[in-house]
C-alpha cells in the first residue's frame, strides 16, 4: 500500500493513482468510526434531512436521499446548490438537518446555500469535506471531514467514496438515534469492514474493465441506465466519462428513459445498466425490448440475469446492495479513465476545468 497523498510511481495519472488508493482511503475512515465507538457528532433529533451540492457532491446528495430514507427512516431531499440559491423559499421548519458537501470545503454556490440556511439562526447545519479548517468547515455546527487526503485529479473518485462513506456513517447514526433495534445497522455496520476488501476486487478486473472501454469508446450515444439508488451513481458514471473523455454520455432511471428517451438508441448506441441486487422481471423486460427495438450493445455493470442478453458483464460478488454501491462506483471510475486513455486524453487535465484544491 501506498501513501494517500502521494502519486503512486507505478501510475502515470494522478486519477489512476486516487483510484487505487481508495481500498487505504476507506479502511482509514472505517477505523476512525470504530475508534470513536462508532458515534460521530450530530443532532440527536432530526426529522427530515435535506442535501445540498453541486457536481460530483450533488451524485453523493443523490446517494444520501435513498440512503438515508431506507437505513434511517428519516425523509431526506437532495437540492443542487446553485437551484437552492435561486429558491425563493427554503425549507425552515423544526426537526430538520441541512447537510452541505463540497470536496475542497470552498465551492461558491455550497457556500452561498449555507449562509442562506444560517439567516434562520436555529437551523443546524453539517457538512461533509475533504479540507478541515476550509471555509464550509468553519460555517457549519457539525463537521464530518473525508481525510481522503490530496486529491489533484480533475476528476473526483477517492473523495467522491469518502463522501459515500461518510453519508452511510450519517445513516447508520441517525438510525440508532432513532431506533437502536433498526434491522440495518447491525448488517451494514458489518458490512462496511469488507468494502476496502471489495474496491480491491474491483481493482482486479481492471483487464476486464479494459476490454469494455475499448468497446465503449467506438459509441457516438452512451446511455447508463440503473434503478433505484443506483440512478445516484449512473449520473456520476456519466459525468465521470464526460470529465475525461469529452464524450455524449446521459443517466437515465430505466422506467423513465421508456418515455420517449429510448428513441436517442436510433443512433449508434450503447447502453450500460447499473445493478445492485438481482434484475427485477420489470427491468428485465424492459431491457429485452430495448434489445428487440433498437439493438443496441448493452453491458450489464454489477449482477445480470439470463433474461438479459447483455454482450457483456463484469460482477463483483458481494453480500448486499451496499458493497455492490461501492464495487460499481470503482469500476466506472476505472471504465472512464480507460475511455480517456483509449481515446488519447489526458485525464488529468480536461480542457476547461479546474478544480479548487487547498491543502
């Protein structure tokens, strides 16, 4: 193992690096919530959470609203931070947690939908970041920092499964503040001590993973597809693609990419779908008559189904839908930078982008 602050010389791209340092990265933050006797500070009473972020952040506000709803039972919202500051009312009612996320603790519009929240004066505010002391550190009453260490890529992978990380600590918190008998904190307290275990299976199929970007890289159209929690990290799939690649990419719910966005597969297609569990026989079906209409190649990205006449696959075999979130996550992060690497991008350094690092 290496150091989470330090390019591997083995890599040639500080993304690939962050991507293989995330099994480190993981077990680190795991360990400090076991030495902290698996509390961390927040309210004890809270009745509705809402999620506000941007970009890669926004995917991990995504991940929280299910997350969150399904282990703790609390009702959770998601918002982008730049649609928050244009809101002409906010929620403001008691029994209600804001989270804020931002990777560098300095993201503008997060900021600006902080300083909004603290008018109300008696509303706590939590954030989740990579840069203790940073601006958003210093905002919020409570403060869960990633320690994800350095992160120089453009594009967001060993933060972005610290933030998940730290949003399922939240969950699990707030689900034994509410109930110490919730039947998921028993089972997803075990369960996260295997997923460094995990991404580093998922690091193995890198060859695997290869092959599937060479395929990939030929489309004109990418669609990602998922259901479910999984929508959450289709969208950062696809942004991640974007990122690196420059590529047409779109994330769709299947059920609803059914109304009328199925016809973009009229042109030079391929979609991939995200699971999490078995393919629901709606799924399945859905998926078979995308295959009869349109004929395009799909790639089955976590457990497939015989009913599925996917061209190809690549399944880490996990015990539940939570260690599947973080074997998938990987393995779109290394499908990206194999895409970028296949279509002669560097990428490290996306033209346009920048990233706000502060360390």
């Amino acid at each position: 193992m290496f150091d989470k602050n330090l390019k591997n010389s083995k890599f040639k791209y500080w993304m690939e690096s962050e991507i293989y340092q995330q099994p480190l990265v993981l077990a680190d933050i795991i360990n400090a919530y076991k030495q902290g006797a698996e509390k961390i500070s927040i309210p004890e009473k809270v009745n509705r959470v809402v999620v506000v972020a941007s970009g890669s952040s926004y995917h991990c506000a995504r991940f929280a609203v299910d997350l969150l709803e399904r282990i703790s039972g609390v009702e959770t919202r998601a918002i982008y931070s730049s649609e928050f500051l244009l809101k002409s009312v906010i929620p403001h009612d008691e029994g209600l947690l804001y989270i804020f996320i931002t990777q560098s603790g300095e993201t503008s519009d997060t900021l600006g939908a902080v300083r909004r929240v603290k008018e109300f004066g008696h509303i706590p505010t939590l954030c989740i970041t990579n840069k203790e002391g940073s601006s958003v550190w210093e905002l919020c009453d409570y403060r869960i920092g990633c320690s994800a260490g350095k992160e120089l890529g453009i594009a967001a992978t060993k933060s972005f499964t610290a933030q998940m990380l730290s949003l399922l600590i939240v969950a699990l918190t707030l689900a034994k503040n509410h109930d110490e008998t919730n039947q998921y904190v028993k089972t997803y307290q075990k369960s996260l001590n295997f997923i460094p275990e995990i991404i580093t299976k998922a690091l193995n199929e890198r060859k695997k993973i290869k092959h599937l970007a060479s395929l990939v890289a030929k489309a004109k159209n990418i669609v990602i597809a998922a259901d479910g929690i999984a929508y959450s990290l289709a969208k950062e799939a696809a942004l991640k693609i974007k990122e690196t690649s420059y590529m047409n990419v779109n994330a769709a719910i299947l059920g609803e990419f059914m109304h009328g966005h199925v016809a973009v597969l009229n042109n030079k297609s391929v979609l991939l779908y995200l699971s999490l569990k078995d393919i629901s026989y709606t799924s399945a079906r859905y998926l078979q008559n995308i295959k009869k209409d349109y004929n395009p190649s799909i790639y089955v990205i976590g457990k497939t189904s015989a009913d599925v006449k996917a061209n190809m696959s690549i399944n880490i075999e996990c015990e539940n839908e939570l260690q599947y979130m973080f074997a998938n996550v990987v393995i779109c992060q290394l499908l990206a930078l194999e895409i970028a690497i296949k279509k002669h991008r560097n990428p490290d350094k996306p033209h346009g982008l920048k990233k706000i690092v502060r360390f």
